[in-house]
C-alpha cells in the first residue's frame, strides 16, 4: 500500500502549510500517481457539505469511492473534488463533520485508492 515513511520525507522538503489550510496527499496505487494539495479549510468544510448533501441513500460509500476513482481518472484538475469526497468519506465513517475537521487540522492527510477500496487517513507522524 502506502509507505508513510516515503510521504514525510517527500513533504518534509515542502513550505509548510499556511495557516487555516489543510495539506492533502493523493495517492492512486494502480498508476503511482501523487499529487499534493493545501487546501483553505473553510471551502473544504463548503465543499464537503455540498458533497454530503448529495449522496444517495443507498450505499453512499460505495458512490463516494467511484466518484473519487471517476475524478482521478480525468487528472490533477479534479483534484479539488477528490478532497472534499475524501471530507465526505471520513464523514460516513464518525456522522460528526466537527470531528472530521477536528481530525483534519490535526496533520497531514492523505487518500489512498486501489481496485479495491479508498481509504483516507493522517499521514502516520
């Protein structure tokens, strides 16, 4: 899958992050392809609750991942939009988008998609 340690070393050379930002690491296994964003966190708080109140009833995490695969699969233009589906994503699993931001603020995250499953989470410290 992803190695954690490879990620701190590759951002470690990076500015850090700005103030009231959020730094996103995308991953996609299948083509190696890494993109890095700093996103402001109050358009991703809008874009995820516009993602949020989108969803359809059924089985929304499974839209969720076909949406972010659909999204990188056109390219790093799209990236924006495989963000605030990864906000939605961590939103399905705690039902609290407090919390969501809470765990957002707190580091560097990151978005792993593979044939079989996405998975957002921190950027182990």
């Amino acid at each position: 899958m992803f190695d954690d340690a490879s990620a701190r070393r590759y951002l470690a050379g990076l500015a850090p992050v700005a103030p009231g930002s959020v730094r996103w690491l995308i991953y996609d296994e299948a083509r190696h392809w890494v993109s890095v964003v700093d996103t402001e966190m109050a358009s991703l708080r809008q874009d995820c609750a516009h993602v949020l109140s989108t969803l359809p009833e059924e089985d929304p995490n499974a839209s969720l991942a076909e949406a972010i695969r659909e999204f990188l699969a056109e390219g790093p233009d799209r990236t924006p939009h495989v963000i605030a589906l990864s906000c939605a994503v961590l939103m399905q699993s705690t039902g609290d988008l407090d919390e969501v931001f809470a765990r957002i603020q707190s580091g560097v995250m990151a978005t792993f998609v593979d044939a079989e499953d996405v998975v957002v989470r921190p950027v182990a410290a």
